[in-house]
C-alpha cells in the first residue's frame, strides 16, 4: 500500500471534531461528516446532532417555528413553556434576530415561563422583545382545573437535567443535552411524551 492510499484509509477528521472509525456501541457513532444522520431515533421522537452551536441552534430555531406555525393551524394558538436554563440562551436569542423565524406568530403564543422567574433570561430574551400581549405571558406552568382536561403545552423547552411534569398534555419536548446517551436516559426517564433531543458532535 503506497502513502496516499494508506492516508485515505485512516479515518477523516477535522480539526476540533472527533470521528470514530467503527462502531462499537449502538447505531450512534459516525465516521466522518457526509455520513453523519441528520437524525437518530429514539422510541418516541428523535436526536437531532450538529457539528456547530450555529448548526445546532438554527435546527432547534427551525423546529419551535415549525411547531409554533402547526399549533396555530390546528388550534388557533400556541402553547409554549420555555427554561431559563443556560445553555438556551443561544436558541433565545436566535428567534429575536434571525429573520428565517422572527415571523414566528407571538401575537397567538402563550408563554409559559418554566421556573417562575420574570426576571429571567426568558423574561430578558423573549418576553422583552417578542410583542407577546402581556396577558398572555404566565410565570410558572398551566394548572389543571377539576373535571378538565389537563392543559395542553405544544413545545416544553428545556435543557436534559429538567424535571418533566405529569399533569400537563406535551404534544413535544425539545432538550439540549451533552451527548446522545444523556438523550437516551432523559426520553427513557420521560416515555410518555414525545422528545426532539438536541446534540453538538463530540469534540476532542
């Protein structure tokens, strides 16, 4: 085997990415970019993984307008319940200034404020600047009322360490998380509802 033909078998790598030649635990490792899946499923909803934040903000970016435009179609409005956890400051801020979702429909959103903070980085972020009526931003989660239905959120945004409540209708959960198996653990911890899982590629 000559030189070139030894380099163009060793595995492709990046600088900063990490590739893995074979697989060796499950259908999650990849060999190098092109083949990377857009998506890994999981028993009920998927793992979405990116190789940059940009990447991996403009997907989960793309999937809150996709769901934010199928609620409104279908019921009229939507239902959104977002964490002031750190790590989705960056996917806040892309909806205020990204013009591919600025045109997310606000005006028929109501905001559910995860942790009961007005004060926080979804109170800084969105509810500062998304033109939501202020009647329609809630500090804390829906109760259920006696002899109703539980109350229906269409996208609970949180990161991977949340506690999911039970008395509320998720139609789906979007979760940034390190690694596909912290995904595994948070959707099998959570098998009732639907979760859209968010990845960045491991780095060396």
């Amino acid at each position: 085997m000559n030189e070139r033909d030894e380099q163009e078998s060793r595995p492709r790598s990046r600088k900063g990415e990490k590739f893995i030649e074979s697989s060796v635990d499950g259908p999650y490792q990849f060999n190098d970019q092109d083949s990377f899946p857009d998506a890994i499923a999981l028993t009920k909803g998927e793992v979405i993984v990116r190789a940059t934040i940009d990447e991996l903000i403009d997907a989960m970016s793309a999937l809150v307008f996709t769901e934010a435009s199928f609620s409104v179609s279908q019921f009229g409005d939507f239902q959104l319940a977002l964490s002031d956890a750190d790590q989705l400051f960056p996917l806040y801020e892309r909806l205020m200034y990204d013009p591919n979702v600025r045109g997310l429909p606000w005006l028929l959103t109501h905001l559910w404020q995860i942790e009961n903070n007005m004060q926080g980085i979804v109170g800084e972020t969105i509810v500062a600047h998304a033109d939501i009526p202020v009647d329609q931003v809630h500090a804390g989660l829906p109760l259920q009322c006696e002899n109703e239905s539980a109350p229906r959120i269409d996208c609970f945004v949180v990161d991977y360490k949340s506690a999911i409540p039970v008395d509320i209708q998720i139609r789906k959960i979007i979760v940034v998380a390190p690694s596909v198996e912290a995904c595994e653990v948070f959707a099998k911890t959570n098998c009732d509802f639907t979760v859209c899982c968010f990845v960045l590629q491991e780095n060396q």
